[in-house]
C-alpha cells in the first residue's frame, strides 16, 4: 500500500552533497505533505546510513532513500527502512529477481517502492516481467546526460505505462520550473529537484539561493 497520493502532486527535493548542506539548508523548507526529501545517491555513498538518519530527525516527513539498488535488495531495503526513510529506489536494469524482492520487502516495510529506470530504453518491458507493480516509476535523464544535446526526460512513457498500471510516475534529471511545468502536463505526479552549488554545471535549485521560496514556486507551478 503507498503512502502517496495518486491524485497529488509532489516535489521531491533531492540533496546529494554533504551533511553540513542538509544541515544548513533542509531546516529552513517549511514542511509540506507535498514535499519528498531525498536523501541522493552521492550523499549516501559519502554519510552512509547516518545521513539518512539524520535527515529523518530534521524532516519529519517523507524521505526517499536513492539506494539504486542492483542486487541485495532484502538488506538494502531494511537498511533505509532502519535510517528512517519512507521510500527508496531500485534499478530497472537489475534482474527481476532483485526488483521482485525489493517490491515485496518495500511492502513488507510499509515502504513506497521506486523503481528508477535510467538508462532503461523501454519502461514498460522491465514492469511486465514483475511480479507485481511499484509504487513509483521514475523517468530518469542521468545527470551526465544532462549536458547532451537532444537528450530528455522520456514522457512518452507514461501513457503505455498508466495503461497497464495504476502506478506513480516521478519524473527525474535537470528539472527547473519549465521542465516541472512539461512533466505534470504531460501526466507525471512527482518533479525530482536537485540541490545544485553555484559551480555544479546540473540544473535544480542553487543552495545559494532561497530554497524554500524556490520551493514554493515549484509546488505552485505543479499544482
């Protein structure tokens, strides 16, 4: 059973740096049940398990855990289910082993089930092999697609998918206000938005900057 809505729309502010930016910067969003915090892949990788625990006691709300998990998908899942965190993301890529347990075990956990498909040409393929659905696909450009030309979040999707399944579809990689706006028209429920420094050359919302007003723009634009 998912915790979010399938008629609401969410921002999910995605923090991928260190914990000194989470600890200066996540206080300041006023919480929104609308607003999804991500605990990103670098900054798992560089504060571990803690620094998902240490979002889950400054936000209390919704954290997605982005594990992109390939394989050990029992363990992976208790682990971001023991940090804390609400949701947390497997790789379409990885065998249909690993998918079908993360999905079960997310249930298990009252967790909400991400499967990321970057890099996956066709979406629907990887979702007819399940076992049962997730709760969320993400459309996903990577971030080192974001400076190609001509590569794009691939919207196209989403109908194929909502016609075999009643699922979330998140949509992820160098989203700004535009590409929120292009991602709920064209039927996505979540906007993926990094937190970027000045010298990242990756789109999202600068830490420089006011990012809780900038938030808000975002929620009212996807609205």
């Amino acid at each position: 059973m998912t915790m979010l809505e399938q008629k609401t729309r969410y921002l999910q502010i995605a923090f991928n740096d260190d914990v000194d930016s989470v600890k200066r910067i996540l206080p300041t969003i006023p919480h929104n049940d609308r607003i999804l915090i991500e605990a990103g892949t670098p900054f798992i990788k560089r504060e571990g398990s803690n620094g998902i625990r240490m979002m889950a006691k400054i936000w209390n709300g919704k954290i997605v855990a982005d594990l992109k998990t390939t394989d050990g998908a029992i363990e992976e899942v208790e682990l971001a289910y023991s940090s804390g965190a609400t949701a947390a993301t497997v790789l379409g890529s990885s065998p249909v082993e690993t998918l079908d347990l993360f999905i079960q075990k997310c249930e298990e956990f009252g967790l909400d089930s991400m499967i990321d498909m970057l890099g996956v040409e066709d979406p629907l393929k990887v979702l007819l092999r399940l076992k049962k659905p997730p709760s969320v696909v993400v459309l996903h450009r990577g971030r080192d697609e974001e400076t190609t030309r001509g590569s794009v979040i691939k919207y196209k999707h989403i109908n194929r998918i909502r016609s075999r399944y009643d699922v979330l579809i998140s949509a992820a990689g160098g989203v700004d206000l535009k590409e929120a706006r292009s991602a709920i028209f064209n039927g996505a429920n979540i906007v993926v938005v990094n937190i970027v420094t000045s010298e990242d050359p990756w789109t999202g919302i600068r830490s420089d900057e006011n990012v809780s007003e900038i938030a808000e723009e975002f929620l009212e634009t996807i609205d």
